[in-house]
C-alpha cells in the first residue's frame, strides 16, 4: 500500500540552527510529494512540493528534494526561525488518486 | 478570496448525539475532501465528494458516518450516535479539480478543522 514515515517528533531547536525532518515513502504508483505546515489553531497549508524524481520544491527557505532511489523526501532549511514552530506533514498523493496520504507529524519548537 | 470555511471549530457532543460539521469551500472548487486526526497521529482521508456525488468513500467507517455536498449549501459531515472514540480533528480540504494531477489545479486547500470532542 502507500505509507509515509516521518521522523518521530518532537524536535526542539534554538533560532538559527540547521533543520532537518526526514521523510521516508512507500507507493504502489508514481506519488507527488508535499510538505504541509500546521500553525497552531489553523488549518494545513502547503509548504512545498516535488512531482518527479531529483525535483526540489523550496520555499520560505525550506527545501526538499524528491529522491527515488531512497523514497525520502526529507525537509530541511538551513538557519530556523522562532515563527517557524508549527507541525510539518510530509505526504504524497499517486498520480491519477484524490486522496493525501499523511505522516503522523514532528512538531518543531525553536526557541529564542 | 475567502479559504475554506469550516463550522463549527470547535464542538461538544455527548456519547449518543448526532455531530453535524459543516465546511464551504473556496469560491470556484467542486471538490471536497474530509480527512480525520486522531490525537498525535496523522491525517487520515475519509471522503471525496464533488458536488452531489461521492466520488471515494472508501476511508469513512461503515456505521454512523455520511458525507454530502449538496448542489446548493456547504459539504457536511455527519456522525450519528457519537462515541470517545469519534473525538477527534475533522480538516476539510476542497480543490477545483480532482484526480491527483501534475497542475496546480489539483492542489487541496484546508480550512481551519473542526475539533470534535465526545464526553
């Protein structure tokens, strides 16, 4: 079946420190991959994405690449924020599917 | 342009009731989807809906739970004879279109969740 494994949470670290959440994949098709971000009190949004292989989605300073060889889509950014404690969400969706298929979460805390 | 809208946030509900979740999505999507948080762990699809047909219904518990998305009006989901075990997050996500395609167009836009809790 498809299946995404995250890096077990939580991860706390201090501001400016180097970030990464590892993301691990199973699929039966071709997936899409996602990271979303949960801000307290809010709902998911999309942080970035990658639809083929050796793709790189980045934004806000994020950056994950989508490597096949090792199903991983790991994300990481190098210099993190205070604003950026929140849940991250890896997921995939199979090319042709509706339905996300999420990780359990690792919620960040960056201290000051 | 307004996000997905989701009502109530927050609701309580006692074993036996009936819990309605309510969810209207952007100006433009046909499609909704509802997914579930159970306490620390993911998000788990329920439902797929365009409007006043279910598409995929093939995460949604056999017993007491329905999905519409009527012509007119939002998607709603429905939980009837609650349980403990119903509590939990309920995320709406709609999209203009479906089938999981490369464009954007696919992409799934979330509403804030409804936080059921069943005492």
């Amino acid at each position: 079946g498809n299946s995404v494994t995250q890096m077990e949470g939580p991860v706390t670290l201090s501001e400016e420190a180097f970030l990464t959440i590892n993301c691990t994949y199973t699929a039966t098709g071709y997936p899409s991959l996602f990271w979303y971000v949960q801000y307290p009190g809010e709902g998911l949004q999309l942080l970035l994405k990658a639809t083929k292989a050796d793709d790189k989605g980045s934004n806000k300073g994020f950056e994950a690449t989508y490597r096949k060889e090792t199903t991983s889509f790991h994300l990481e950014k190098g210099s993190v924020q205070v604003s950026d404690s929140a849940v991250y969400f890896c997921a995939l969706i199979i090319q042709g599917a509706q339905k996300l298929v999420f990780g359990q979460g690792t919620r960040l805390t960056i201290n000051p | 342009n307004a996000g997905v809208m989701q009502n109530p946030r927050h609701l309580v509900r006692r074993r036996g009731q009936e819990a309605r979740l309510r969810c209207s999505p952007m100006k433009g999507h046909s499609h909704v989807y509802w997914y579930r948080q159970l306490p620390e762990e993911g998000l788990k699809f329920m439902v797929y809906l365009q409007k006043e047909n279910i598409i995929d219904e093939s995460g949604m518990p056999k017993e007491r739970f329905s999905a519409e998305f009527p012509k007119e009006g939002p998607s709603i989901l429905r939980i009837q004879q609650v349980v403990r075990g119903d509590s939990a997050a309920y995320f709406c996500a709609s999209s203009p279109r479906g089938g999981g395609g490369l464009q954007s167009s696919y992409e799934q836009y979330f509403g804030p969740g409804t936080r059921l809790t069943v005492t």
